[in-house]
C-alpha cells in the first residue's frame, strides 16, 4: 500500500475522532448548562430574565467550540497542508 493510501486513511481516522469528541463534550456541557439553569430557575424564578439571558450567552460560547472543531476537521479532510510534503517527497 502506498503512502498516499495510509496519509489518507490516518488523516480520515483523526478527521473522525476529533469529530465525535468535539460534539460529545460539548453536548455534555450544554446539558449541564441547562441542568442548572433549571435548577436555578426553580430557585428563583424571580431572576428568571437574568438567569436565561446568562444561559443562552453560555450556550452560544459552547456551540462555538463545536462549530471550530468542524471546520478543523472540514480542513483536515478536503485540505490537509500535510498533504503537499507528502507529494513532494
């Protein structure tokens, strides 16, 4: 098998962990997130514009962390800058 062929799969297989552990750990956080808003809500409901506008601001930084992740791995697969010194050698 060639180099090609290994670079490719290797990149693929990276392309595929950092992917499933960039949204597992986000997920994660966001039903935390959410959890304890809830709980916080149940509290005070008095607080309540405070606590969602904290929770949706929240919740948007942890999204972005997911949507990074893609576009690293969007960059990985289809154009890897590893990829030309393996062409060149």
């Amino acid at each position: 098998m060639s180099d090609m062929f290994w670079f490719t799969a290797l990149s693929t297989v990276a392309a595929m962990i950092g992917i499933a552990i960039g949204v597992l750990l986000p997920a994660y956080a966001m039903g935390r997130a959410i959890s304890s808003a809830l709980e916080a809500l149940a509290r005070q409901p008095e607080a309540e514009k405070s606590i969602l506008r904290t929770l949706f601001i929240g919740l948007a930084m942890i999204e972005s962390l997911a949507i990074y992740v893609l576009v690293i791995t969007l960059i990985v697969l289809f154009r890897n800058p590893l990829l030309e010194y393996l062409l060149k050698s």
